[in-house]
C-alpha cells in the first residue's frame, strides 16, 4: 500500500519573490550533515545551496518542480552529474501532496517572513483607509454646500474668462494681474523663509493631504520616522549654507522616498523599518533639542 504524501508545507498562496534576501540559519547549515560530509565532494553543497535559493524564489514558496531535468538545471548540473548528486542535494526535501518537493528549513523560514509580509500589508491597508477616510471627513462638504460650491466656481470660472483678456481678475474687490503664459517662474527660496510665509498664510508646511502620507503608508513607512524625517530635513536644510528651491513640499517628498537623509532601512526577512545609525543619531540629537 502506497503511503499518503503529507499536505504542502507551505500555502499556495505565499509567494516571495520580492524578497531578495532568504535568511539563513548560520548554526543550523554548518553543523548539519549534509554540510560536513559536503567538504569530501564540494559538487554537492554548490547544487544543494542552488536548489535552497531556487525554491526560495518559486511558487509556493520552499518547493520544487519534481521534475529531474528541470531540478538537474536549477542545481547547475548536466545530466550526469545531477544522478551523481541528485540524492544528497535533495536531502531535507520531501515530497507533498500537490506533486512539489519541499524543503523543511527553508518552508520554516518563509512561513515566518509570509507572516511579517502579511501583517505590514495588513497595516498599510488600515493606515491608508484611516487617512483616506480622514481626508474625505476634512474635505467633502454637505450636499447643499457642494452644490453652491459648484455654482460658485463656475461663476467665478466664466468672470475669469470675461476679464482674461484685460489681464486681470475682477470681482469681489479683486482686481490682480494675471502674468502671461510662459513668464517668469518664482524665484527659488530657502526653507527659514518659506517656512514663515507659510505661517504669515496659515498654512501648514506640510498638509495632511500631502502625497507623502500616501506614499508612506503604501511602502509601510512608520509615522514616527516620518516625522523623524521632516524634523531632521528642517534642521539640515535651514543652515545658512543649505540650497534653495521653489517647491519644498515636493522636496520633501522626495527626499522620503529616495530615503535622502539616511535615516531607515528596510529588513528583508521580516519586511519591517528601523532606524540606522545616522537615524538614531537624529532621533536623539532632537530629542535633546525638545528638551532643552
């Protein structure tokens, strides 16, 4: 009587290949079996060690095709060699249910990242849907407001378009005017003085509908670090020394998402931020200011 094969170790469903980094046991390689007896014939721990990474990246996640032309080629054997090899590069893997081979270790290994990539996504979620929710509470008005905010836009819309080709805007007193397409654009300016025109104009440097909210929440950013970030972007930027531009908001954004300042990295196997060196060496040069 044929045994039954036991269920897939790992769901269909876990898929990562978007991690390019596979955690590896350091004690668990060098004292297994296979590693030691693998320095009398090295031909065997280079296509165990090929299969492992291949798997890693296959789908499910941990498995192989049972398939001795396509494993000979994912262990970087010919043919030949691979019957000579097959055996001992194929230890720790069994084979399932669904026709695959799995490998114990490396199916261990990505359950446990699966379960850190699905709790950020899961976080990401809620954090967007939270602010998209707050954005639409902040922005949509009643219906008998939309409206007569609607009418009132297009009038204000159709007095532009009497008065363009006097150069100006009026109505409601206003009589300002409209530079030419294509004139000059402003001039660039440093952060100190951009920054006080924003609070002269009541307005926030960086609003809360600003796309950077989105982009942090997206790529799972946490809102700590981004406040890290814009506190230390305001303190490098505000030196008498430091550039000037025209659009700092935008400035800003970038400097989150091509990670500028240094401050984070992102950790492959558990797919969670922390703080660099550089940032924990800003967290606690401004937690000093705070209290001083």
């Amino acid at each position: 009587m044929t045994p039954e094969l036991p269920a897939p170790l790992v769901p269909a469903e876990v898929d990562l290949r978007d991690f390019g980094f596979m955690p590896l046991d350091v004690r668990t390689l060098l004292t297994s079996t296979l590693w030691i007896k693998a320095k009398k014939d090295p031909r065997v721990a280079h296509a165990a060690m090929s299969l492992w990474c291949e798997a890693w990246h296959q789908v499910p996640c941990a498995s192989l095709p049972d398939d001795d032309e396509v494993l000979a080629d994912l262990a970087r054997c010919d043919e030949k060699e691979w019957k000579r090899v097959k055996d001992r590069a194929l230890a720790n893997f069994i084979r399932c249910s669904d026709g695959r081979l799995y490998h114990r270790t490396v199916a261990a290994k990505a359950l446990e990242s699966w379960k850190a990539k699905t709790a950020q996504r899961d976080r990401t979620k809620k954090a967007t849907e939270a602010r998209q929710a707050k954005q639409r509470e902040q922005h949509a008005p009643p219906d008998e407001q939309r409206d007569e905010s609607r009418h009132d836009q297009r009038d204000v819309q159709r007095g532009v378009s009497r008065d363009v080709h006097q150069g100006t805007v009026k109505g409601q007193g206003i009589d300002t005017p409209i530079p030419p397409e294509g004139g000059k654009k402003s001039a660039a300016t440093g952060l100190k003085a951009w920054l006080e025109v924003c609070k002269a104009q009541g307005q926030k440097p960086i609003p809360e509908d600003d796309p950077v909210f989105a982009y942090a929440d997206e790529v799972g950013i946490p809102a700590d670090f981004l406040r890290l970030a814009w506190a230390e972007f305001r303190h490098r930027y505000a030196q008498p020394d430091a550039k000037r531009y025209r659009d700092w908001r935008a400035v800003f954004r970038k400097a989150v998402r091509g990670n500028w300042l240094k401050l984070w990295f992102l950790d492959a196997q558990s797919n969670t931020y922390g703080l660099t060196t550089v940032g924990h060496q800003a967290q606690r040069a401004h937690d000093d200011r705070r209290a001083a």
